[in-house]
C-alpha cells in the first residue's frame, strides 16, 4: 500500500493587505509593529487555510519575506545592497501572463558575513504557538547564494568561492542548531535552482562563477549534507 502526503512547499500568495503594508513601511507610512500586526494575520489566514483542508505540515506562508530566500540577506551583514531582483532575475514564462525577463542586478558580497538575528527563529515561534498540525520551516540551500559571490568584486573579502560558501554553511549551521533549540521538528532546505541546471543559460552562469557543472553538483550536495549534519533530532525536507 502506498500513502502519499502532502505539504506546502513554503509560500503562499501575499494577501493585498500585506503587500499594501509592505509599501506603506517603505514609505514611512506605517511603523514596524504595525506592519507586523498585517503579517500576523497574514500567517493567522495561511495557518487556517492549510489546516482547513487537512494538511498534516504547514507553513507559515513566508508571510514575513519578500522572497524565500531574503531572510539570509536581511539577518546577515555584508551583501552589497540590492532589491527583490536579486531573488528574480532570469526568464519566466507563464500561460496566463505574458513572459517576463528580468535582467541579473550587480550583485556582490562585499564584506565577512555576519550573522546579526536569526534567519528563522520569529518565525518558528510564532508559527509554532498557532498550528495545531506539524510546523515547517524553510532555509535556503547555501549554494543559492553563489548569485551574490562576484569574481570581480569580492575576492577582496573571499577569494574563492568555496571560502565564501563554507561561511554560508557556517550560518545556515548555527541556525539549524537554534530552531532545534527553540522547537523546531522539521526544516526545509529551498534547492530549486538545482534542476534550473537543465537549462544551458543557466549553466554558463554557474561556470562562470567557477565551478564546472559536474564538480559544482558535487560540492553543492556536499555542503547541504553538512548544513544537515549532526541533528538527528530533525527531519529534513528538500525543496528542488
């Protein structure tokens, strides 16, 4: 007998509220606290919905992100400044919409990561205190953020990509450890860009941040096996 399950991958669709929100704090229109009151319901709705048609595992939609990968760049010092590009350049295709290309931003980091808060941990917690089925949080995999090492502009800081990556290992470890600590049963690591491989645009700009495709899938799954590594008390998801 085969039983299948089923979860969210991660986010959900922002409500218009949120996004509203989101615009008014940029603006200076509404204060930080109050933007987090739109989140909460935000979180409250995807909660609820995932729960209502009987979800085991829920997320809390990424509610509090402008994208699945954006609570590295925003926890931790040391990306050159960007926007919500970083996260969306390339081609899309859609049925319903017309294509869309988005040109790759000058992206860089400029100076030693630092972790300044937790990725996650808000997050776990709030999500945690309302779920009745089992809370899921998501990391992004660490070989997302080869998109923001520059061979031209940070070798200053990390001269190498593997220098530079074995720092995000480093973070993404601490911060596995502190879900653990503060609860956490399942983490989700968002490795989507593996099978954008598949695509030759999408491999000449891997190789050109210095790995052949070969040697780059075989580091990359080396270094998510040890962003996982030591925690058995965790279940692990893999996002492709």
């Amino acid at each position: 007998m085969i039983t299948a399950r089923a979860d969210v991958i991660g986010s959900l669709l922002r409500p218009q509220e949120l996004l509203h929100a989101r615009e008014a704090r940029a603006a200076g229109r509404l204060s930080q606290n109050e933007l987090k009151g739109v989140e909460d319901r935000a979180v409250d709705e995807a909660v609820a919905l995932q729960e209502g048609v009987g979800l085991e595992v829920v997320t809390d939609g990424e509610m509090r992100r402008s994208s699945f990968q954006s609570q590295m760049t925003d926890a931790v010092s040391g990306f050159a400044e960007h926007g919500l590009d970083a996260f969306l350049w390339g081609k899309w295709r859609s049925n319903e919409l017309e294509d869309w290309n988005v040109e790759r931003p000058e992206l860089a980091v400029i100076s030693k990561l630092e972790r300044r808060r937790s990725l996650s941990g808000n997050e776990l917690v709030y999500l945690s205190a309302r779920a009745k089925a089992t809370p899921k949080i998501t990391l992004p995999s660490p070989t997302l953020f080869i998109n923001f090492w520059s061979p031209e502009t940070s070798r200053g800081v990390y001269p190498t990509l593997d220098v530079y990556l074995s720092d995000v290992v480093a973070l993404l470890r601490e911060e596995v450890a502190e879900l653990s600590y503060l609860g956490a049963t399942y983490i989700q690591l968002d490795a989507p860009h593996y099978t954008s491989l598949l695509h030759a645009t999408n491999r000449e700009f891997y190789e050109r941040q210095g790995w052949t495709i070969e040697g780059w899938l075989d580091r990359g799954i080396e270094l998510e096996n040890a962003v996982m590594e030591g925690h058995p008390e965790l279940t692990f998801g893999f996002h492709l």
